[in-house]
C-alpha cells in the first residue's frame, strides 16, 4: 500500500487540530516513532504482513546501513527481489541500479535495463 500526499497531509492537519505535537503517521494515524529501534519494529511488522513497500523500505535501510541495521547489500538485494515479485515498482527500479552499477552483485547491464524496463 502507498499512502498519496493526500493523506499525509490529511494526517498533519489532524495532529495540529487535536493539539498533538508530532505529525501522525500517514499509514496508521498513530505518533511517529521516536527511535530507530522502534521504527525498525513497525516496519518489520508491515514486512510481516507482506506488504511490498515497507519490504523494499526495508532494503532500502539496509543497503544504506540506516535504523541501526549494519550495510548489507546482499539482504537488500533479497528484500528488493521479494518486494520486486510483491509488485513494488521502486524495487525494480533499485534491482536495475545495482545491477548495472554492480553494488553487491555481480555486474550484468542487460539484467539491469530489463528490471529498470519492468519498474517503468
């Protein structure tokens, strides 16, 4: 699921009329999280339930070595894959870059154009 700039907007505007110092989360409507460790914690909850956003959300970390999560480019690949097969264009689109950069898999141009192809 995607949430449109829509809702978070709606969601910031809903903090300010209840008087809540933080914007919400545009996802649950719930305060945002406060660490890494819980913001780790509720996207491995999403992760969980198989949704392809906070799957490639959560390659996304771990290529970056972000959240408290040491950088591992091999994890991020696998998660990308699942969220990619999930039907995540942005995991694609990550698979074609690193493909085509050879970051943490062996270089192949030509694999990397046809998962940029499937993102488009």
């Amino acid at each position: 699921k995607m949430v449109c700039n829509g809702c978070a907007l709606s969601a910031a505007l809903s903090a300010m009329k209840v008087g809540i110092g933080s914007i919400l989360c545009e996802f649950c409507r719930t305060p945002r999280a406060k660490n890494d460790a819980e913001s780790l914690a509720r996207i491995q909850a999403r992760v969980g339930k198989k949704d392809p956003e906070a799957i490639r959300f959560l390659g996304d970390q771990y290529s970056q070595g972000r959240l408290g999560l040491e950088k591992d480019m091999a994890r991020a690949v696998e998660l990308w894959t699942e969220a990619a097969e999930l039907g995540s264009a942005g995991a694609w689109y990550n698979l074609g870059a690193v493909y085509i950069r050879g970051d943490g898999v062996e270089q192949n141009e030509a694999r990397g154009i046809s998962f940029y192809e499937k993102a488009a």
